[in-house]
C-alpha cells in the first residue's frame, strides 16, 4: 500500500460536515435561542412589573396551553391565529408591492399621450 492514502480515519462520515457547520441546525438553534431570549425578556418585564407574582406568570405562561387538554391547545390556536396571520400579511403585501413595482418598470412606455385609467379628457373636444 505504498503510495495510497491508508484508510485510516476516513470513515462513513468523513466527507459529512460537523453538527455546528450544518445549516439546519444552526438555523434551528438560532430560532431556539430567539425563543429562550424572548421568554427571558418577558420574565423581566413580569419581574419588573410585579416581583411576587412573576414566577407563578411565566408558569402560566410556559403551561398555558397545554394545561386544558385539546381545548386548551384549541384556544390557543383560536386566540394565535390573527396575530400570525398579521404577521404573515406583511412580508406577503412587502412582496406583492416589490413585485408590482417592477413589473410596472419593466413595462414599456405607451404610445399615447394618456395611458392610465385616470386620463383627462383632451382639451380641443369630444370624447372618442
């Protein structure tokens, strides 16, 4: 075996990048850390806003759908979703409008002298 690379610490996985340089997972540590920071702030602001109580809030808070069974989780959903529908209709009018805004500046000018719907009439008479 002279002149071939023996085998030796190339395995199945050799080619295979670490945990941390896979970018799913370090997507979906980064959402959890967003998570773990947000309950933090929130546990801050309940800690600020009334300190005796703030321990039993976030309980609630970390409890708060699962505590009723089906109906709790049902609530919950019931009760989240205008607020995620919010959130999604903006990124999704940001998105329309970008895209409006570029087919309109792709379209090429008009003949015309009045090309939108909201043209004067011409000055010197009738109305075609």
């Amino acid at each position: 075996m002279l002149g071939k690379s023996s085998p030796e610490g190339k395995g199945k996985n050799a080619l295979r990048p670490g945990l941390l340089e896979r970018e799913g997972f370090v997507d979906s540590l980064a959402s959890v850390f967003a998570i773990i920071v947000g309950l933090a702030f929130g546990f801050l602001i309940l800690l600020f806003s009334n300190p005796g109580q703030a321990a039993p809030a976030m309980g609630y808070i970390l409890r708060g759908g699962f505590s009723g069974g089906l109906k709790g989780v049902g609530q919950v959903l019931y009760f989240a979703t205008p607020i995620i529908m919010t959130g999604l209709s903006v990124p999704a009018s940001l998105i329309s409008a970008r895209r409006a805004s570029l087919s309109w500046a792709l379209t090429p000018p008009s003949t015309s002298a009045c090309a939108g719907p909201f043209c004067r009439a011409p000055a010197s008479g009738s109305l075609p």
